[in-house]
C-alpha cells in the first residue's frame, strides 16, 4: 500500500505458510517456497476457511498466502480472517475472479497483493519477494533526522456547524494541493460521516483498534486504513448505536503515535464531547480548527472550548473559523462575536447550498467538488496556515487577546439582546411613520 508505512520483524514466527485450494496450484508453490528457503510442509490444503480455523487455535506466520477460490463472499471471510491474524502478518490472497473492483477491495482491507489464477512460478516469486521486502525496509528510511508531523483537531462549537465538512476537506487539500501524506481520523465512532464524505465504507479499522489497542503497530495501521487517494487514508466506524463506546481513550493515543510515524499530517474530526471523556487526545495535536456560526450558543461554547484549550492543551494553536456565513443573516454581529470571544475570527466561510448539495451528490469532499467555487477559496488558506503552522511555528495562527476570570463577562448576551431590541424597534417606528 503507501510506500511510507513499514512493520517490524518477523520476529520468532514461521515465516510463511499457505492454504491453496487445489493440487495445481501447491505444485506449482512448493518449489517456489523451498528455493525462498522455507518449509514446503506449510503449503496446506484447503482455502480461506481451513486458514481462519488454524489461526484461530495457532500463531500467525509473518507471510500468508490464502485461496479465496470457494469463497462466496471474499470480503466478509477477509474481515474473519483478520480477526484471528495477529498484528504483523502479510497476506496474500490468490483467487479464480478477475475484477477489478474487487482487487482495490481487498488491497483496501488490508491485503497485500491478489494473484489470479492459474499460478505461475515467477508471479509466485515476485509476489513473496515484495512480501519480504515489506520487512527489510527500514522504518523511517526516507527520514533525515526528527520527521515534521502536524496533527490538526477539527472540532464544532455546536452540531451541524460543518466541522466534519471542514475536516474532510482540509485533509483532501494537505494530500493533492500539498502532496502530504494524510491520516483522516474520524472519532465519531457511531454517526460519523468522514467515509460518506469520500464515498468509501468505513471498513471495521477504528472498531477494531478499540477493541484490540495491544493489535495496533505500523502494519495494522496499513491494513485497517481506507485509501481516498494515493496520500490520504481515513479510519473511521459505524458503530452499532446499541453498543457503547467502552475505551479508556489508549487506541486512540496509540493511532496518534502510529499516525507520526506514518504520515506527515493528521486531521482529527473531533466531537467536542471527546474534550470531556479523553482530555489527553489533546496533548500532541498542534493545531485545533474550531468551527463556529456567529449565534449566542456557538459564542459561549467558544469561550468554554477556547478556556479548556488554555488549561489542558496549551501547545496547540487555535484557529477561529466561522461556516455558513450569510451576509445579513447572522444572529449576532462579526464584531460582536469577536468582542465576547476576545480574539479574531481567522477565516469566515460563507453558506452555499448549491455546493453542498454539488458535493453530496458526487460523493467527494466539499473541497474536490466544488474547486472552483469562492466557498472553496477560504478552506484552500486554512490548509495553507496549517501547513505553514509546521515551519514558522504558527505565528500567523496567534491571537493575543485580554484575560478574563468571568465567561458571563466575556459574553455580553444582555447588550447583544439588547442591540437587537433596537434594532427591531427602530424598524417599527420607521413601519409606523409610513
């Protein structure tokens, strides 16, 4: 998959075993394993089922090769045999079936390569050769000293404000305009729509990785990420809403760490209830993109988010910016929303329906969709002050702003009511002289 990702050693497993389905094709891999200088006793017979109830009841070899040949549902039986495959293992499936569609599925689940039947001796070599090489390769081998990695949290004042929107875009921008090697990490584990947003399925890596922290390494990471492109993977869940979200927050720290190894950026679509139950998710991230609509309860919950931030993330950046801004529109003033926030809005985004709907309907990010739309234009600079967050440290980000004990006082509802009820009787009188 990405060149970048990398996994340990092989350590003390065996390092190759084989379920084959018919005698054809284990007479043709078994002279190709012995001269790989492996056992050719670990060619078995029988498919992917037969591979599933041994590694249910033994350890996982470092290289696997599975026959999906009397698979009725490849995918489904892959999703089993990752259950029972410890964390490490390079699986290489071969199969009857030629389609295209269903080679990038199962290269997006996590397989390293599909060979179609019949097998031949050099396509055998070839493929197992690229297998090993996937544990020769040095980790970093393409780093030069301490490899620059910026995490970006996105998170919503309130729901619907367009934070996911955002996230999805930027994170479409850092790996096609940038040429950034991306992570979408999308932390509403039930109702999140990252995947829909790119028009993938969300596959079963975030539900995985929390069930299983201790699975997590560089190769789980490879095999659980679904590509958009060729720099951008997302993990994301649909949850059953019958099944609770029972983590202490270790899978999430561990796919943070993971992600900076892997990747140069990390985009976070972060629910702000996430504040409240994993604090510490916070304490790497060096960017936090708040998404707000100038409304009294977006400018109180932006003075409670920006106050938590001070206290328990204070090496991240804040950045202020407004979605769907229509001009006469707005509950409350730019002007007045700044005053009680304290600090300026960074960027304003103004609401367009029609690139919406655009965007939905292609199933692509807002961003991809509608390149050339003005609505576009402000996310392309969020993408670039982040970026450029990473090497002059931000400066363009930081606001200075007066502090203050009391967040009433921050928050002047009485004089925003107030500035209304002007407002309003002033109109009236002007409809009565008339």
């Amino acid at each position: 998959m990405n060149a970048a990702w990398k996994s340990g050693p092989m350590g003390n497993r065996d390092p190759f075993a084989a379920y084959i389905c018919d005698d054809a094709a284990l007479d043709v891999l078994r002279p190709v394993v012995v001269e790989m200088g492996w056992q050719p006793e670990k060619c078995n017979k029988g498919g992917l089922r037969n591979a599933v109830q041994s590694l249910s009841i033994s350890a996982s070899p470092a290289i696997l090769l599975v026959d999906l040949s009397e698979s009725g549902d490849p995918l489904n039986d892959i999703n089993a045999l990752a259950e029972v495959c410890e964390p490490g293992t390079v699986v290489i499936a071969t199969g009857q079936v030629n389609d295209v569609r269903l080679y990038r599925d199962l290269v997006s689940s996590g397989i390293h390569d599909y060979l179609l039947k019949p097998l031949s001796a050099g396509q055998l070599r070839d493929a197992l050769t690229s297998a090993q090489a996937v544990f020769s390769a040095p980790r970093n081998a393409d780093a030069e000293g301490v490899k620059q990695h910026i995490s970006t949290a996105v998170v919503g004042t309130r729901g619907g404000v367009g934070a996911s929107t955002l996230a999805t875009s930027i994170a479409w921008l850092f790996s096609t305009d940038h040429a950034r090697a991306t992570a979408l990490l999308d932390l509403d584990v039930h109702f999140g729509t990252g995947a829909l947003c790119l028009d993938l399925e969300p596959g079963r890596g975030l539900t995985d990785a929390i069930e299983n922290p201790s699975r997590i390494d560089g190769l789980f990471i490879e095999r659980a990420m679904i590509r958009a492109n060729d720099r951008l993977a997302i993990m994301s869940a649909e949850a059953p809403i019958n099944s609770p979200l029972m983590t202490d927050g270790t899978a999430f720290v561990q796919l943070e760490e993971e992600f900076r190894q892997a990747f140069d950026m990390t985009v976070i679509d972060m629910p702000r209830n996430m504040l409240i139950n994993f604090p510490h998710l916070m304490t790497d991230v060096n960017v936090v993109v708040l998404v707000t609509e100038m409304t009294l309860a977006s400018a109180r919950d932006s003075i409670r988010i920006l106050s938590w931030l001070k206290s328990n993330a204070p090496g991240a950046q804040p950045m202020i910016v407004c979605n769907k801004v229509q001009p006469g529109a707005t509950e409350i003033s730019r002007a007045d929303f700044e005053a009680s926030i304290e600090r300026k809005i960074n960027y304003v985004i103004g609401f367009d329906q029609k690139a919406a709907v655009n965007a939905a309907k292609l199933g692509q990010t807002f961003s991809e969709a509608n390149k050339n739309s003005k609505t576009v234009a402000p996310i392309r600079d969020i993408a670039n002050a982040i970026v450029g967050a990473g090497s002059d440290d931000g400066a363009g980000l930081k606001q200075s702003g007066k502090s203050s004990t009391s967040l009433l006082g921050k928050l002047d509802l009485k004089s925003m009511l107030s500035s209304k009820k002007d407002k309003a009787s002033k109109l009236a009188a002007a409809e009565a002289a008339e």
